[in-house]
C-alpha cells in the first residue's frame, strides 16, 4: 500500500479536485494547507486554446503584478561603459559586457533576469543555448531590449514578469506569496489572467482560456471558475 504522508491527507480533507472554486475561496484553502518552513509561493498554470504549431499564435507578452511576486529579483544587465554603471546604479545586481558574456557562455545563470541594450543583442544571441531553454534570452517585446536601463530595472523590480505558453499552450508564472494579504493575491491574480485574456492571438479559435489552476509550493492545485470572467 502506498504511503501518504499526514501532511497530504490533511490537504485532501479540506479540498474537492473536482469541484470548481471562486478565486477567493481557493486562496483561503491554499491559506489552511499544513504550513511549511518558508513562505510558499503562489502559482498560476493557464491553459490557452490555441495551435501550439502556429508561431503566430504564441502567446507571450509581459504583466505588472500590483503587489509583486515577493522575490527579490536577481538581474542582469548586458551593457558596455557607461550603461553599465547606470544599470548598476539604477539597482542590478551585475551589469557589464564581455566578461559576463564568457561567464553565461560557461554556464553561469545564477540570475533571474537579463535585459540588454540593443548594441550588445548580437553577442547576446549567441547564448541562446543557455538561456534560451530557462526563458531569459532578452527580447525587445518583453521590454529587455533596451537603452532605457533605469524604467526597466525599475520596472521588474516592482513586480513586472514575463509571461509565455509551454509546448503543451500552458502559461505558468507565481504570483504572489502565501503570506500576502487575501486581497493582494486576488489582485495580482485577477490582473494577470485579464492580461492573458487580453494577450489572444487574432488568429486563435474557439475558447481561448480552457483552465485556470491556483496552487502553492507543495499545495493542492485548485481549480477556479472564471465563469464571471469574460473568457
């Protein structure tokens, strides 16, 4: 007989995985789960409708969570001379050109942002291997690619994520922690499935949002009813 552990079964009694919840509701039970030793994120998975094989029907865009995620930000900043030391001076946590290069090249991606002038985009291209696959290559539609270092550091520090589709037309991102404020959560959760709403591709058919799933670091994933939501 498989084991389950008291932590799960605790879960289990509190939860239908069938039943449909208000978003509200759903963050009181993530809120009563057994507590961990840290302060657990709070995630989104959103399912799109749409042809994953289609490159114009990606959806990818960016969005500015009113609360933050409530982690700090590591950022990167792809700059040479003088654009460097802004970026550093504005709040990231390494900025410069060659010498980092190398160091991505090599492996190093102990980051959780990269943004880049638009002059250094050719060198930074040629790392595509290594942050291609961890969704931090730079892009000018993201707002990465730019000369404009201090609105974009500040930008992501006071919560501005990216935001893209997986293989399977899956969009996961944490929105919050589970110590924040009820009303915090819901917030930055509501702004963020009505950027995704708003982000459908002209060429998408049918539903576009076919799930929406809250859950926290080793929580239950709970289903939220979006009927009231224009979807």
């Amino acid at each position: 007989m498989k084991y389950v552990s008291k932590r799960k079964k605790n879960i289990a009694a509190i939860f239908d995985p069938l039943k449909f919840y208000k978003l509200e509701d759903a963050i009181a039970i993530l809120k009563k789960c057994p507590s961990l030793k840290f302060d657990s994120s709070v995630d989104v998975a959103i399912k799109v409708g749409v042809d994953t094989s289609k490159s114009e029907q990606m959806v990818r865009g960016t969005v500015s969570l009113p609360h933050g995620t409530g982690k700090k930000i590591v950022i990167l900043v792809f700059a040479k001379g003088e654009k460097a030391k802004e970026a550093l001076d504005a709040g990231a946590d390494y900025a410069g050109a060659e010498d980092l290069l190398e160091k991505v090249k090599n492996g190093w991606t102990d980051f959780d942002a990269v943004i880049s002038t638009p002059d250094m985009m050719r060198e930074v291209g040629k790392l595509g291997k290594v942050l291609g696959p961890k969704g931090l290559m730079p892009t000018p539609k993201a707002g990465t690619v730019t000369n404009d270092l201090v609105k974009a550091i500040q930008e992501m520090k006071a919560g501005k994520i990216e935001f893209k589709m997986d293989k399977g037309g899956v969009i996961q991102n944490a929105i919050g922690k589970l110590s924040f404020e009820d009303k915090n959560l819901k917030e930055n959760a509501t702004v963020y499935f009505q950027t995704i709403l708003r982000s459908r591709p002209p060429a998408a058919k049918g539903t576009f949002i076919h799930s929406f799933i809250l859950t926290s670091t080793m929580g239950p994933g709970l289903k939220i009813d979006t009927s009231g939501w224009v979807a």
